[in-house]
C-alpha cells in the first residue's frame, strides 16, 4: 500500500520537472549535488548496515554517498573490506555487496555521475584488495583517470557532469 501511496500515480509532483533542465556543461561547482552521510545506514547515524540504505539513496537521485571501508575481522572468516560505522559496530555490509546495489542503481534516476565518497580505514593490503574490488564490480562505470585521454588540465577542459555522464567518480 505504501509503495502506491509514493507511486507517480499519487503523485503531486508534476512530471515535466523531473527532466534535466539546467546547462550541465558547466563546472561541477556551479552545481547543488544531492549528497548522504553515512549512505549505508538505514534508520539514523547509529542505525544497522544496509544495502538497502544505497538502494534508496540512489532512488531518490542522490549524486554522492558516502562509504567507510574497514578491515575484515578475519577471525569472523571475513574476506574482503567491510562498510560499516567505526571499528566495533557489529552492524555491517561487505565492499562487494554494497559496489553490486551501486552498479545496479547508479543510474536508474539519472545519466549524470555518480560520485563515491570513499573513507577508508583499511591497511595498505586491504586498499588493495578494496580498489580491485571497485574495478570488477563497477567495471566500465567506474571512471579512471589513467585510460582518459583528456587532459582536464588545461583552462578549457574543466570537467563537467555532461562529460562524466554513466560514471562513477571517486572522491
């Protein structure tokens, strides 16, 4: 019942401002971008770890979230960095877990980039392991700066939204 309440056909919202109607050639800091703290918690900034939490973030066209890799606790058998809220919550999400719910919903809302707000608590072994996970996860979406041919350098290649459309970035 809930999710027809919020469905567009309850909607006062009128359909003709969901279209992108602003320049979006112009330097990202010419623009507001939706952002989340903490994207990945789904009741408050204390509250348990979720994909859920990115999945509804991106729903509502959220531009930036917010992740914070933590080494594994290898005696728990866990494998690979985990996003969770300081080191001894014990409410928590594996990186891949939450890079598969991005690369699915990244762009459901919008072509403009996704931006990857990355705190990263990991040792030097886990960084590692946690940037080939970003690679294989996200794969042609994630945008690197070694395979760009641009030169954002020079005065006039400043980027912009329009050039990073169905990217993620990562800060």
């Amino acid at each position: 019942f809930t999710t027809f309440l919020l469905s567009k056909d309850c909607s006062i919202f009128d359909p003709s401002h969901s279209r992108v109607w602003m320049d979006m050639k112009q330097p990202f800091s010419k623009y507001f971008i939706a952002s989340s703290h903490k994207t990945y918690l789904v009741e408050d900034q204390q509250g348990p770890a979720n994909v859920d939490g990115l999945t509804s973030a991106l729903k509502r066209n959220c531009r930036v979230i917010e992740l914070d890799l933590w080494d594994p606790t290898e005696s728990n058998g866990e494998t690979e960095p985990m996003v969770k809220n300081g080191l001894l919550v014990l409410s928590k999400i594996t990186l891949s877990e939450a890079l598969k719910t991005i690369r699915q919903s990244a762009f459901d809302r919008s072509r403009y980039p996704l931006i990857l707000r990355l705190s990263v608590h990991c040792s030097c072994e886990w960084q590692k392991v946690a940037a080939k996970l970003l690679v294989t996860h996200l794969g042609t979406k994630l945008y690197l700066p070694s395979a760009d041919p641009t030169d954002w350098s020079k005065e006039k290649a400043i980027p912009t939204p329009w050039d990073f459309q169905q990217r993620i970035l990562i800060m």
